[in-house]
C-alpha cells in the first residue's frame, strides 16, 4: 500500500495527464492546409505536451514534499538551508530546456520564412 503522500503525488499527475488529453480535444490548434501550418501546429502540440510532462513533474513534487515536510504531524519543523549545486542545477536545467525546444522552433521559422 503507497504512503499518502505517494498517494497524492501520484493522483494529482493522474489528474494533470487528464486535464492535458481534456485540453488537446477542446483547445488544440486545427490542422492547416499547408505545410509549414502543419509543422507550427505539430510544433504546438509537441511542446504542449513536454510542458505538461514538466508541469505534472513538478506538481508531483510540490504536493509530496507538502505532505512529507507539514508540521501538523508533530515532527520538527524541517530546516531548508542553500546548497549551491542545488542551486546551480536548477538555473541550468531550465536553460537547457528552453534551448531545446528553441533549436526546432528556429528549424520551423527558417522553413516558414525561407
């Protein structure tokens, strides 16, 4: 049997792939009739998809270290204190990321316009 928090963690990102399939059938871009229409739109949805991967992640997270670390269970106050790497790693992470789905958004504007 999960944890609680395990519980929860795993239900909320049940409930976030749900919203995301909710999303693409009612607010998705039609499909175009040519094809750097097509490409965006591909595009569109592909990043639409990794965002809500990152999204339910993270949301998974945050409601597990909510339930781990509440102080209503009458454990001691946790202390969070700086760690550079941890720091480092979460600067560069996003960097990562954004240039990652910046080299095939260039590919398709450089086709679109070229």
């Amino acid at each position: 049997m999960l944890h609680h928090g395990y519980r929860l963690a795993f239900l909320s990102g049940i409930y976030l792939l749900v919203m995301m399939f909710y999303a693409t059938a009612s607010i998705a871009m039609p499909y175009g009739f040519t094809l750097n229409y097509r490409a965006t739109c591909h595009l569109h949805m592909t990043y639409f998809y990794i965002c809500c991967g990152i999204g339910g992640v993270i949301f998974a997270i945050l409601i597990y270290s909510l339930v781990k670390c509440r102080q209503s269970k009458g454990v001691q106050a946790v202390h969070f204190h700086t760690h550079f790497g941890l720091e480092i790693f979460w600067t560069v992470v996003p960097f990562l990321i954004l240039t990652a789905l910046a080299m095939p958004a260039m590919i398709v504007l450089k086709h679109a316009c070229g």
